[in-house]
C-alpha cells in the first residue's frame, strides 16, 4: 500500500484515494518535432525495477495533479510535489540520492 | 427550469434513517453551493463568508455557523451549506457578487445527499472509519475538519460538527448505495471499538 502526501490539499491519503497517471516528466514534442523524437514521447516509457518518478491525481480528493518520486520495488515514496514543474525538487533528489546511491533515472541521477 | 416552478425538492431517500449502534439519518433538504476560483481572490472570500455568516475556513477544514457552513474543498474550490428557505435568496447574492467570469458557482443543492452520523463519539468514527480511508482517530479528525475521500467506491466528503456527529456528502446519484454502506456498517454486533 501507498501513503501518498498530496501536495496540493495536504492530505496524507491511502492509495485507493488517488490514481496514477504514468511516468513523469515527459516532454510533449509537437508537430515540429522530428519523427525519433515524436516516437520518443509517444511511445517510449520507462518501467524501472527501483527508483520511479509518476504523475498521480487525487481522484477522490481535491482532484488536483501532483508528481510523486517512489520506489516500485520497496514501494517508499521518496517525496512528492507540484505538477508545475518539469524536474524533480532538489530536496527529493536528495532524499532518494541518499537512500539510493548512485541512482538512475533517465537523464536524472 | 422544473427546479424552479415544480413543487418543492426532497433529499434523495425522502429522509431515510436507520438506527443501528449509531444513528444514520438523512439530513433535510438544503442549498448547497460550488464556489471555484481563486481563493484569496476578496470578491469570493467576501461572497462565501457574508452568505455562510463564518470565517474564511483553512485548508482541509469547515467553518460551521448552524446550517450554515463553509467548507475548504481543493486550492480553488469552496463548498457552501445553507438552509433550504434561504435557497433564493442565496443564488441572487452569488449572481449580484461574483460577476467576475474567473470566479464560478454553481447551484448543487439537488445534486447531493447528505447524512449525519450521530451517537457515542467513539462509534460514530468507527462507522465512518470502515467505510473511508482516513484516519478518524479524534486527534486527527478533530471538530472543524473536513476530509473529501471516498466511500466504499463512490467519491464523499466528511466533516466534523462536534463530539459524536460526523456528517457526510455524496453525489444524490449513489445516496441509496452510501446509505446503504452506512447502514451497514452500524449494524448492531458489528462494534470493532477501534476509538472506544
């Protein structure tokens, strides 16, 4: 079970409360964009063993988006924030830095 | 507009009620009100707080006042509770005060349900404990505090008047399925005294 923070209304709720919406951070290339990297965002998702950075709504909240860092093995939940941002906090980084070294996230360590 | 010359509107359940280890009733018919916009905006905060008579509630709580009552839904939405005989009176306020197209309300009254759990404090959280998600314990959910969460499987708030009341709102839709889940959960011998 999850214990997710949302940051938007405060609340400390059970997972059931919320819903998730996939990986986090992705960038939405447009029609500008090249075919690579269209396939890019339209396709290519990461589903790591660890480390997971997620968009998640407070369905049965306030019903606002947020982001949340956890672990998909260990099911930690290293922090979450604002959907108003394309990068994780600092002070998140941080925190999973210092329960994971050396971690990976697509361009994110 | 049916709503407006047709007779007189009746909760969902006709003002159902059940008495089990605590009281599950069916509150009467009131106004309820949807404010969204932004909420340190003075124009919503002195509408909302004039027609429910409270302060301005903080996040995640409710500003009770009698019927009336102010309650904290998201960052940009307020819920508004007045009594039914004011239900005109109130719809031409919020007309008259929030002309500001960012600033939106909308009449729920018949588009929601209400209950009221009452009896020994200790058993009316344990009722709404097996139900929702949320921790109920009488330090956490203290008198004021208004927690929108689910029920069983339908979307529902609870909020707190005092010692031995919760109150709970659902969508009018799934009335007779929350009612049902209370209902349920005060069955007499189902006691867990989890807060006794």
């Amino acid at each position: 079970m999850l214990l997710l923070d949302c940051p938007c209304c405060g609340v400390r709720g059970e997972e059931t409360e919320f819903h998730c919406g996939g990986e986090a951070h992705i960038t939405r290339e447009g029609p500008a964009s090249d075919d690579a990297a269209f396939e890019h965002y339209m396709f290519e998702r990461v589903n790591p063993r660890g480390v997971h950075f997620e968009r998640w709504r407070h369905v049965a909240g306030c019903g606002k988006w947020f982001h949340a860092a956890r672990d998909t093995v260990t099911l930690e939940i290293w922090g979450t924030y604002p959907a108003q941002t394309t990068r994780p906090p600092e002070e998140v980084l941080e925190t999973i830095r210092a329960a994971r070294p050396g971690f990976k996230w697509r361009d994110i360590a | 507009m049916s709503d407006l010359t047709g007779p007189a509107p009746v909760p969902a359940l006709g003002g159902a009620a059940f008495d089990g280890y605590v009281r599950i009733a069916e509150a009467p018919q009131g106004a309820m009100f949807t404010l969204r916009g932004d909420l340190s905006s003075a124009a919503l905060k002195t509408a909302a707080t004039k027609l429910a008579a409270v302060d301005m509630p903080e996040q995640g709580r409710v500003a009770l006042n009698g019927e009336r009552a102010l309650a904290w839904m998201s960052p940009d939405e307020l819920l508004l509770l007045a009594p039914w005989a004011e239900h005109a009176s109130v719809v031409a306020q919020l007309d008259a005060a929030l002309d500001d197209p960012a600033l939106n309300w909308v009449d729920v009254s018949q588009a929601r349900a209400r209950f009221a759990i009452s009896g020994p404090d200790g058993l009316v959280r344990e009722v709404a404990a097996k139900l929702a998600p949320v921790d109920f314990s009488p330090s956490a959910f203290t008198p004021g505090s208004f927690r929108r969460s689910r029920i069983g499987q339908v979307a529902g708030a609870f909020w707190c008047p005092g010692p031995g009341r919760i109150e709970v709102v659902c969508f009018r839709s799934v009335a007779e399925y929350v009612f049902t889940l209370l209902r349920d959960a005060a069955r007499p011998g189902s006691e867990v005294r989890l807060y006794a």
